[in-house]
C-alpha cells in the first residue's frame, strides 16, 4: 500500500536550517509529482512546495521562496525539503504526498514536527 515516512524535524532557533526527507513507497514514485504540506495548531494544511516527477520543475508557496528548496532522488524514491533562515511562523507538522497541487492518496504519514524558537 501507499506509504510515507517523513522524518528530519526538529527543535531550531529563528534563522536556523533544517532538511526534511520523505521516504514514499507502494506507487510508481519516479512517474509522480511529489509535494510538501504542513499543518500549524489550529490552521488548515496547505501545500508549502511542489516538484515534477522527469522535469524536476517546482513550484513553492510565496511564504517559503527564496527560503525553501524542494528535490528528489528517484532512484530512493525520496523527496526531500531543504529550509533555510527559519521563521516562527514556519512552526508546523509537515508531511509529503503524491500531486502537484493537491494530494493524490489519501493515506498520509506520521508528519515530522518542525519548531522555530529561540
């Protein structure tokens, strides 16, 4: 069955840095778009980063560019979420899933809880 193991988050100070990776399984990764979500306490998830499946085109939410940087290793079937100069309000579980725009399945994974604080 369709499988995602997010990993990768962590406690960090404003500015600082994390890579999250998200480790898909059960469908054909490499045919798939992949994309990045997250959800803060008490808000809706919203798609945070998005990559093409061949192209490796990507697409981010306007709160994340410049900041963020979405890949992925077809060959591990990986997708990965660089982020970079951290901001509290970046503060939020995310989890990865199938799609450009929207989720593909409906099964997600635990998620990896990202905290920015000093």
């Amino acid at each position: 069955q369709v499988q995602f193991v997010e990993s990768g988050g962590n406690l960090v100070q404003p500015g600082g840095s994390l890579r999250l990776s998200c480790a898909a399984s059960g469908f054909a990764f490499s045919s798939y778009a992949m994309s990045w979500y997250r959800q803060a306490p008490g808000k809706e998830r919203e798609l945070v980063a998005g990559i093409a499946a061949i192209s490796g085109r990507t697409n981010y939410a306007d709160s994340v560019k410049g900041r963020f940087t979405i890949s992925r290793d077809n060959v591990d079937n990986t997708v990965y979420l660089q982020m970079n100069s951290l901001k509290p309000e970046d503060t939020a579980v995310y989890s990865c899933n199938a799609g450009w725009s929207q989720p593909l399945f409906n099964s997600w994974g635990q998620g990896t809880p990202v905290t920015v604080s000093s």
